[in-house]
C-alpha cells in the first residue's frame, strides 16, 4: 500500500448510508419516486474500489442511516426530517431490516455502524470502533455528497483522523450541491479519484 494511505490495516473506507431503502427500487426511496441516476451509479462504480480495499488488507465500514421504532413501531423521525421526507413511515430504515442493510453489490463490510444523524460519529460507536481497530486514514464514498458524507468526515477531521474525500465516490440528489461540498470539504481533507485511491492501494498483499 502507498505510503501515503499508510499501513493497510489502518486505511479503511467509509460507505456512507449505500443501503437498500435509499438505492433500491423497492426500497423507502424507490416506493416514493424519489431516485437520482448519479446516486443509483454509485454501487457499481465503488465495486472496484472496494475490491481493491479488501485485496490491499484494509478495512470496509457501512454506516447506515437507522430510523428506531418506538410506540407500535413508528419510527422516531426528527421534526425536519419528517417535513422533507413525509413518505417515511414503519419499517422503513429500521435495525436489522432489509432496507437498511448495505446495498449487496459492495456487501459483506467489515464493520458496521448505525448512524441516527448526518454524521456517523453522532451518538454511535464509530469512533470507538476506530480507535479499537488502530484505522487512521479513512476515505468517504456516498450519500449524500452535502449531508452525511460531509458531517461525518468533518468529524473525523475534529478527531485527528486524516480523511480522502471520493469526489466521483459521493453523489447527492443535486449536482450543484454535490460540488459544493467537494469545494467545501477540500479546505480539511485531500479530494481523489476512485482511479487514483485504487492505484495508491497498489498490489494485492
């Protein structure tokens, strides 16, 4: 692996929120119309990279976006979330289920993190996670670009965690918003190519 990623076995790649309810066509998402074709190509395009993560010795993470049950199962839902996505409703996103597991194009990952706000390390068991397994350098792909891409590696960055921004590794459901953020977030991380990171992740071990 290249010296600048580090040790393969502190390198990690962070799927952001790539599950069944936000991707799939019958996922929550899908059920309500609600698709963007630069989201949809995200899976097929990340395949490679993922591969090469597995075959380099470093680490696969999933965070996925969790909606808990509470009385008669409706989901606890924030105020702003309810009002931007009212198709939400029982079942959707909820622990354990279909819908909120990670996409099978990049699946098995190695470490699963369940995430209840933009960002992953928000009352989660991210960082700990992190620092029991000794990952250092984490590289974000997914959804979205501007929401839980951008508040999760914003907070690995307050952490002291170096991360790479995958700026054809993220989409989110507006161009101009994704490049936005890719503008943004290049003032605290270094911004590549899924390409470039797969030949920095150089070789099998």
């Amino acid at each position: 692996m290249s010296q600048t990623l580090g040790p393969p076995d502190r390198f990690a790649l962070v799927l952001v929120d790539l599950q069944n309810d936000f991707l799939h066509p019958d996922g929550a998402y899908g059920r309500a119309g609600q698709s963007s074709a630069a989201i949809a190509a995200l899976p097929e395009r990340l395949r490679p990279l993922v591969a090469a993560t597995r075959a380099a010795g470093g680490w696969v993470i999933a965070t996925q976006f969790t909606l808990v049950p509470g009385r008669r199962g409706e989901p606890l839902i924030a105020a702003h979330l309810r009002a931007l996505r009212p198709f939400l409703t029982r079942g959707d996103f909820a622990p354990g289920s279909w819908g909120q597991a990670l996409v099978e194009t990049l699946a098995p990952a190695d470490l699963l993190v369940e995430k209840i706000a933009y960002s992953a390390f928000y009352m989660s068991r991210m960082d700990f996670l992190l620092r029991k397994t000794g990952i250092e350098t984490l590289a974000f792909a997914g959804i979205v670009t501007n929401g839980g891409v951008a508040a999760t590696l914003r907070d690995a960055h307050i952490r002291e965690f170096s991360p790479i921004l995958l700026e054809d590794g993220c989409a989110d459901f507006s161009p101009a918003a994704h490049q936005a953020a890719i503008a943004s977030l290049a003032g605290i991380s270094r911004v590549m190519r899924i390409a470039d990171l797969i030949e920095q992740l150089g070789p099998p071990a």
